[in-house]
C-alpha cells in the first residue's frame, strides 16, 4: 500500500515550510552520534555520495549540531577525493510508513577515508558550552555524481560530537 495519494507526486513539488517532502515520504536523516575527537585534527564525519547513475538530487536542507563543553568548527566541502568506503549508513525515511527509500550513499563517522577534502563549502563554529546546539540551514544541493562531505575539527582534544543530516530527494533536473 503506497501512502501518497494519486494527486501526490514528489518530483513535481517543493519544499515548503510544512515540509511537504516529509508528507510525501521523500525525506531522510542520519544521526551521527557520540564521534569522539580524541585529538585536534580535521575529521570526516558524513559523506553523502550521489551516485552519477542515480535519477535523483539530494536537498541537503538542515544539519544540527553539537559537542560537549569545547569548541569546534564543521566544514562542508563538495567532491572530496574519497579513499575507500565501508558499511553505507541506513538513513531513517522521516515518514516512517511510506517505503521511499534514499537513492544517496550516506556514510557516518568511520566509514570512509578520503584522501582530500574538496571544494570548501561553508563552514560554522560551535561555541564552547556544554551540548549547546547549533542548526545549519544553508541549502546544498548534490546532483548525481556529486559528493558532500562533513568534517569536524575540535579546538582542544577529548570533545565529544553529535549530529543530524537530513536531506530530501527531488528527480534531478539538468543543472
């Protein structure tokens, strides 16, 4: 039994602020949580991968984040030099009833290794407060063949990091 009705059509709609790709099972989120940073080093902690085959464009719409008591800076770069990948997190469809799953390859902390980091894309600080959290809206779009990587660099060692990226997924357009 599909949960969109015969009126309903993802990939001829928008985002708006009720969410709409949310009500049309077209949403997604992986939480990436408790990434100890043991040292002051730049970390990959998300990599969503957009397959070049892929009929869809990821919408990078919101990402929260925070780190307990210290400081640190998440950066954004776009097609990093990817390594190797492990284990392709399962991210969570934001209409649990409907069985839309994601056309992207998402990986969390761990499950990739890259070699260079890509085009910067934006950065933001999180201020030095016990778990104060931080949302980021600023709207990136990854069209097939495109990758979006998440680092984290803690300013003093032993911090600990948690995140959440969502995203919803529209029939790619020719850019």
């Amino acid at each position: 039994m599909s949960v969109n009705n015969n009126g309903q059509n993802a990939d001829k709609s928008i985002l708006d602020q009720f969410n709409k790709q949310t009500y049309l099972g077209n949403a997604f989120a992986v939480p990436v949580l408790g990434v100890s940073l043991s040292n002051t080093n730049e970390t990959g902690v998300f990599l969503l991968e957009n397959p070049s085959t892929s009929s869809k464009a990821a919408f990078v719409n919101l990402r929260r984040y925070s780190s307990s008591a210290e400081q640190v800076l998440v950066k954004a770069y776009f097609n990093p030099t990817v390594s190797t990948t492990g284990t392709a997190a399962t991210p969570v469809n934001l209409r649990p009833a409907s069985t839309t799953t994601s056309s992207v390859n998402s990986y969390a902390n761990g499950q990739f290794t890259t070699s260079a980091n890509g085009t910067a894309a934006d950065g933001i600080g999180i201020p030095a407060d016990y778990y104060v959290t931080v949302d980021n809206s600023l709207l990136f779009i990854i069209d097939p063949g495109t990758t979006l990587l998440f680092t984290v660099t803690a300013l003093v060692s032993t911090t600990v990091f948690n995140g959440n990226f969502s995203w919803y997924e529209l029939g790619a357009p020719n850019p």
